[in-house]
C-alpha cells in the first residue's frame, strides 16, 4: 500500500538521504559543497522548506501491513512572480527507481496540486536537466518548457559562497559608468499599502528592507520589485527604464539562494557594476546566502539581432555559467488549469492520499 502525506520531522533524515543521492544522480555538477543534514532539518524548522513524502508498507500474507517505509519525497516552498502571481516552487521530487513508472509520480503531483488550491496558488515552478527520463513525465502532466518556449528561460547561476564572492570581487575591478547615472525603487511584494511613500535612491544607496541576519543563522527575506531608471526622468523620450523581481528560493543541496526574474523594459542598464551592486546588497543582508541565479529570457526579436541579450553578455563578463547550455538547466511551470486538472485526477486504489499535518 502507498501513501502520501505530509513531511514530519521523523522524515527528514531520510528525505535528507534522499536528496543526496539525487545530487549525486546528477553527475557532473559542480557544487561547493552539500548541506549536512543538520542544515537541512533547520531549513525546515525555520519555515523555509515544505514537503511530501511517499511511503510504501507491504501488506503480509495474513491482510496485515508492515511498517511503511519513505520511498520518494516532494520538497517546495512558496514563491512570486509579477508575471504569474503566487505559486510553488518545486525544488526536489524524487521516487526510488525500483517504484517508478507505476503513476506514483503522477499520483504526488495531484497532491501538490490540490495544496495549490487549498492555498490559491496560481503555478508551480520546477527545474530539471534536458535528456533525463522525467522530462517525458512533467510533458505529460501538462508542464510548459519556457527555455524550449517562449520566452525561452536561461538558468544563469553562481553556486557557492567562494565563487559568490569571486563574482562580487570581480565586479569591483570593472569600471561601471552605469553605477552613478542609475536611481532605484524598491517596491517589496504585500507591500502596496504604503507604496505611495517610497522614493527613488541611488544605486548603491543601502536598501531600506535591509535587516541584516544574525551570522550562521537563516532568516526570510521578502521578495521585491526593482526599478531602475536613468536620473533624468524627466526626459521621457530617452530615458531608461528596467524592472526585475529578486526573491530567495532554496536549494535542497546548497541552501539560500537569490533569484533574479521577470525582466522587463531596457536590460542594457544591467551592466556588470549594476548586477554586483544588487548581490552586494542581498550578502549583507544574508550573510549564509549560498549562491545566485538569474532567469534570463533569450527570445531574440528581429528588431534587437545586434544586442541579442546584454543581460547575459554582462554576465559572462563576469564568469557566470550558463546553466541552460553547459548542465542542461531547462525551467518549467504548470500553470492554474493545469494545477485544476491535475487536482481533479483519480488516485490508484492501492494508493492514499493524507491531509496536510501541521509541522511542529
């Protein structure tokens, strides 16, 4: 018999061992370093991470069942966008290979689905590496490819605190014009009650959300919305403007990281100086901050052939690894009616699904 329910505590051991070996599944990656199980159960306590874990309990010769035992797992956590709304992202899902291709899998998307309604979520965001066999899965559960896709998603990334602060390092050796001609607004979501009072600031000027955390210990920071503009407003017709989305989402394998997304609007104004400058600012405020990724769209448009993506040629100025080219990153979302199909599927009957636990 199989069940899917809740992570508890009792399970993240496990669920750690698990994940493990899927980062060792991935063969070729090149992280700094795992997270100890320790670090992983605080990711957990501290309200950072969710879970589902998928148990199997074999049923004796006289009807009765041994204890269950995890056999797979689901770990995600909430997360925004302005194009999309509130949604969950998806950071592990993992079944043991002796019980795949039995629609387990399908069985705990259904379940992940039905936690998006109860919550109104409006998509779940995953990730996953091109020519793996569950790229056939997520296509068949109605998953959109948006880097096969328009917008055609680039995973641009900088894993680990030593290559964290090598990129940093490096933006500070490059002169950046950019760096004095540039004002921001910092506009955090679930903040629109008071936006009216905030202000345009310099570039490098400290942000007004900062709280710096305690060192080695993680905290929440909310995601915001930044504006950038050249100084002179006031000249509409030539002016320069950018929007882009930082949030933190985080990896089972290397903890916090911040997200740079949905990029609107003139992105040449991201010049190297400009992208050290904001990671420079989301260090102080989490100084455990494991790494950085940016959702660059690469959907070249005839009029802009010659300056195809300055955001990703600002970045490789800076040594940051294309994710999507060199390990096959590819980002996918199921949007609200899919997440309203898959809810409404029917589980096997060797199958049962338990309400949420509270995690204490």
């Amino acid at each position: 018999m199989f069940h899917v329910r809740q992570i508890t505590p009792d399970d993240l051991p496990e669920a750690h061992r698990l994940t493990v070996n899927l980062y060792y599944y991935h063969s070729g990656l090149r992280y700094e370093s795992l997270l100890t199980e320790a670090e992983f159960v605080d990711l957990f306590e501290l309200g950072y991470l969710n879970g589902l874990v998928l148990t199997y309990a074999e049923t004796q010769e006289h009807g009765t069942a041994k204890k269950a035992k995890p056999i797979g797992c689901m770990i995600y956590h909430s997360t925004v966008s302005n194009v999309r709304g509130k949604g969950i992202y998806l950071d592990q899902f993992i079944i043991l290979e002796e019980f795949r291709r039995r629609g387990l899998g399908q069985t705990m998307m259904t379940r992940l689905c039905q936690i998006c309604q109860e919550n109104r979520d409006k998509f779940i965001q995953l990730i996953f590496r091109k020519g793996l066999p569950v790229e056939k899965l997520y296509t068949r559960l109605g998953f959109e490819n948006c880097t096969m896709l328009p917008p055609r998603l680039h995973e641009l990334q900088v894993i680990g605190k030593t290559e964290l602060k090598k990129m940093i390092d490096k933006g500070a050796t490059l002169e950046d014009t950019r760096l004095d001609s540039l004002v921001k607004l910092i506009i955090p979501f679930g903040a629109s009650e008071n936006c009216k009072s905030r202000t345009w600031t310099a570039l490098n000027d400290a942000n007004p959300e900062c709280h710096c955390c305690q060192q080695n210990k993680l905290c929440h920071l909310r995601a915001q919305n930044i504006i950038l503009a050249e100084k002179k407003l006031e000249r509409s017709d030539v002016s320069k403007m950018c929007t882009f989305v930082e949030k933190t989402i985080v990896c089972s394998w290397g903890g916090p990281l911040v997200t740079f997304s949905d990029f609107v609007g003139d992105k040449s104004l991201l010049s190297p100086g400009v992208l050290c400058s904001r990671l420079r600012c989301w260090s102080t405020m989490h100084p455990n901050l494991g790494g950085a990724v940016w959702e660059v769209p690469c959907e070249v448009n005839n009029k802009d052939k010659q300056n195809a993506c300055p955001l990703i040629c600002s970045l490789k100025q800076l040594n940051v690894i294309d994710g999507t080219i060199h390990e096959g990153w590819n980002n996918c979302y199921l949007d609200e009616a899919g997440i309203r199909r898959m809810s409404e599927l029917s589980i096997p009957e060797n199958t049962t699904l338990f309400d949420k636990i509270s995690f204490d």
